[in-house]
C-alpha cells in the first residue's frame, strides 16, 4: 500500500472515502511482490495495481464491495486454465490479497509518513482470527509505535520490534509471531511494509553519458546526484533531472556524504587523477554497487594503479568495470540502460542472460508462500 501512499495521502486530505488491496503474499510467479496494492475510492476511480492486469477487475469489485459493507478480507486467486473467461493469474501464480476500508486508525499517518518520504513501518495482520484480521501498527525508526493489534499486550511490542528490524533493512514482507507476542502458540501472520527514503545513485563525471543515466536513475526510483570538479559541466542546466548536483573532487565529497547498503556510485569519469582516489575510497564502503566505465585497456591499467594504492584483490572483486551489461550499446541512452540492466541484475540476483530459451527464473526474488488462511472481519 505505502508503494501508491501519496496519491492515497493526497485521497486522506481530501476526505475521500477509499478502500485499498494489498497483495501479502505469493506463490509461483506471482507479478507482484508483497506490499503492491490497488486502491478504489467511492466515486470508482482506482490507481495502482496488484497482478499487472490479471485480477485487477475483480480486485477493484472487492474494494467497492469493502466500501460498501466495511469489511476487512483475505482473497486468494490462482490459475485456472479451464475457463478463458475465468479470473486467474495468467502466469500461474498464487495471490493473497488483503482489502481493506481506510476509515481513521493508523492506515492514514502511515500513509502520510510515506508520502512525506519519512522512515516507518506499517505492520498488519492478514493471518490469524478473523476479529484480529485487518489490525494495522505503526512503527518509527526510533522503535515507537502508534495503532494496536487488539491482541495479548505483548503481541503490540513484538509486533514493533519485528517491524523496526525490517524497517532497518528496509524490507517489506511476512513474518509470523505467535497471538500472544511470543514465537509459539496461534500463530499470526504480519505483513510489514517499510516505508524508507529512495535509495541514492551518486553519479561521477559530469559527461553526456551521466545525463542519460541521471534519467534512468530516476526511472529506476534513485535520489540521484551529479558529483564532477568542474562547475563549467556540473550545472543544473545539463542535469535538470538530477535531485542533487555537487561541485567536489569526487573522492572528498565521497568521504563527506551518507551511504548505505542501497546506495549504487557510477564512477563516468575514467581519469586516473579522479577514479583512483575515488574508486579507493568506494570500495572499501558498505555500498550495493560501484561500477567505473572506460575500456578495458583502461580498467587494466586502473586496477593497476589501485593495486599501487593498497586496494587489495578482495576489494578489486567488487568493481564493476567496464560498467554495465553487454548490450552491444553506444549511444548514451543505450550505455545508460546497460548500466540501468546491470543494477537491477545485481540487486535482484538476475544473470543477465536472455530469457529467451533460458531455464532461469523470471522473477529472482524468493517469495514467501501464501498463508492459506483466508478470512474476513466486520
């Protein structure tokens, strides 16, 4: 839900009335993940989506529906293949979607936290006893939570600790707590979706090149910034895409700003006085990724002058060089959507290969089964 919040915080603030389905969980090669969700207000209109297409009628029926009598429920859909006109997944996938009316609680300040780009956790209920389905917690990063799960008194603290744990890592998904808080008895599925600030892409080099992959980044959903010594080229006016443009011998502005395990850094500059004080600096970072383009006479002799600088094999082994996937690409679009290709491979364990006539998985994020539990509550 928090995926589509600031259209929806926007439908709070207006006072509309609005029902929202959340997929929370999946089986097979579902099209999307936990967390993706489709939302109806009363006057019919939708946004957002739970199964590219598939379910999406009889989705939006259940969200009317819920609407209408303020039920809560858990709906499963999977494939049939003995009816064309049948509702299913075409993929062959499973579903549990969960519906919901949004009427007060803590749905509408998790959602406005979400649109406000702050840090927080929604946890919901959507396996257990039907009068506890539905119920919502929302967590901060600091471990505080507002909103209640109606259960034993313990279940709202460890509800909170699990949620502050994914929230930390910046996951959505499942986990299961028992009805009293602990890790036994009923059993009770939470889907927690974390709501965390956009992943940040630092571009080095402010070349023709960063500015097709200021584009992709954005594309991608990156907070991107332009990082180049030269102010005549690091300017607004060649990256208006950019979020962030910095003016800095790349190395320095390195060791100066914030990163995280999400963080990609796309070093475009290729010159030795720029790359090896910078690419020293990256790889000994906890970041996703860092990719150096140039050719491969040019990675050759700039992995040599690393090794002079004390960057040891083990660091070399994370350098993606020369950047990207091999798509043939020359233009600067083109090399953006290979760089763009090798992202997302390395951040979704892809291979890179084409689908076409491989036995790979489409999909390499490993789902968690559905629940089987399916319910509902006034």
């Amino acid at each position: 839900m928090l995926d589509i919040a600031e259209e929806l915080h926007r439908w709070v603030e207006q006072g509309r009335a609005f029902a929202v389905a959340t997929v929370v969980a999946v089986g097979g090669s579902a099209p999307r993940q936990p967390g993706a969700a489709l939302a109806v207000d009363s006057e019919g209109t939708a946004i957002g989506s739970v199964s590219g297409g598939c379910v999406e009628g009889a989705v939006y029926d259940l969200c009317v529906q819920a609407l209408d009598d303020g039920r809560t429920v858990v709906e499963r859909f999977g494939y049939s293949d003995e009816d064309a006109f049948a509702v299913g997944l075409t993929c062959g996938g499973v579903i549990d979607i969960l519906v919901t009316p949004v009427r007060g609680g803590v749905l509408p300040a998790a959602l406005g936290a979400a649109a406000d780009g702050a840090a927080a956790a929604l946890a919901r209920i959507v396996s257990g006893p039907d009068d506890l389905l539905g119920r919502a917690l929302l967590v901060r990063p600091d471990g505080g939570y507002e909103g209640g799960l109606g259960g034993h008194p313990e279940l709202d603290r460890t509800a909170a600790g699990e949620a502050r744990a994914m929230l930390d890592a910046g996951r959505t998904g499942t986990v299961e707590i028992g009805a009293d808080g602990s890790r036994c008895g009923q059993p009770l599925t939470l889907l927690v979706e974390s709501s965390v600030p956009a992943p940040r892409m630092i571009v080095f080099g402010a070349i023709d090149f960063a500015s097709a992959l200021v584009r992709v980044g954005k594309l991608l959903g990156y907070h991107v910034t332009v990082c180049d010594a030269r102010p005549v080229f690091a300017t607004a006016a060649r990256f208006p895409e950019a979020d962030e443009i910095v003016v800095a011998w790349p190395h320095r502005y390195l060791e100066s700003t914030e990163v995280d395990g999400r963080t990609v850094l796309c070093v475009l500059t290729h010159d030795a006085k720029f790359d090896v004080p910078l690419l020293k600096a990256a790889l000994r970072l906890p970041v996703a990724y860092i990719g150096a383009m140039g050719s491969r006479r040019t990675h050759e002799d700039r992995n040599e002058r690393l090794r002079g600088v004390g960057v040891t094999e083990l660091e070399l082994a994370r350098l993606r060089s020369p950047i990207g996937l091999d798509l043939g690409a020359r233009t600067p679009e083109e090399t953006a959507l290979s760089i763009g290709a090798e992202i997302v491979a390395n951040r979704r364990g892809g291979t890179g290969v084409s689908l076409t006539g491989a036995h790979t998985p489409i999909h390499h994020d490993a789902p968690r089964e559905p629940t089987g539990r399916i319910g509902s509550v006034a």
